[in-house]
C-alpha cells in the first residue's frame, strides 16, 4: 500500500509525494453525542421560533396590504433574491478555491 492515497469508501489514489496514509475511524464518546445532540436541538428550536416569529408578524401585516398595495412586496422579494444568489456565488466560490 506504500505510495498510494486511500479515501473511505473510495478507490486507492498514487501518491505524488510517494507517501503512505492512514485511514482513521473516530469514536465518538457520550460527552461528543450529548454535545452534538444539544447543538443541534437548540439549531432547530432558534428555528422553529424563527419561523413562528415570521408567521405571526406575517398574519398581522395582511391587514395592512389593502391600504398599502400588494407593491410593498416587491422589493422585499427582489432583495431575497439577491441575498440567496449572493450566498450561493459565495459558497461556490469557496469550494473551488479549497479544492483547487
């Protein structure tokens, strides 16, 4: 195996550097999954009241589009647009660099 790359899962890969590698598993301890666990429940809480939060102040603006007309969306949606679009140039741009 000596000179070659392995990925998990994956073939071998020629080593250019003529290096061996190893693969490692991690075992991942209680204190790792409780903390992993925590993290991850309070993510989807800040969510889920994110969500609600959008909802209610949704649900008390709608009276308010008579009087004002559906054009206040308008730029609303059309900054939405350009912040996902900007996310999404900004993550492709930061992979290309990490992988070459």
């Amino acid at each position: 195996m000596a000179g070659q790359l392995t990925r998990p899962g994956g073939p071998a890969l020629p080593d250019p550097l003529g290096q061996t590698r190893r693969v490692t598993k991690t075992r991942r301890g209680r204190a790792d999954l409780l903390f992993r666990g925590v993290a991850g429940s309070g993510g989807a809480l800040v969510l889920v009241i994110m969500v609600l939060v959008g909802t209610f102040l949704a649900y008390r603006a709608w009276g308010a589009l008579p009087f004002t007309g559906a054009y206040v969306l308008g730029p609303l949606v059309g900054a939405v647009v350009l912040l996902a679009v900007g996310a999404v140039l900004t993550t492709a741009n930061r992979r290309r660099r990490r992988h070459g």
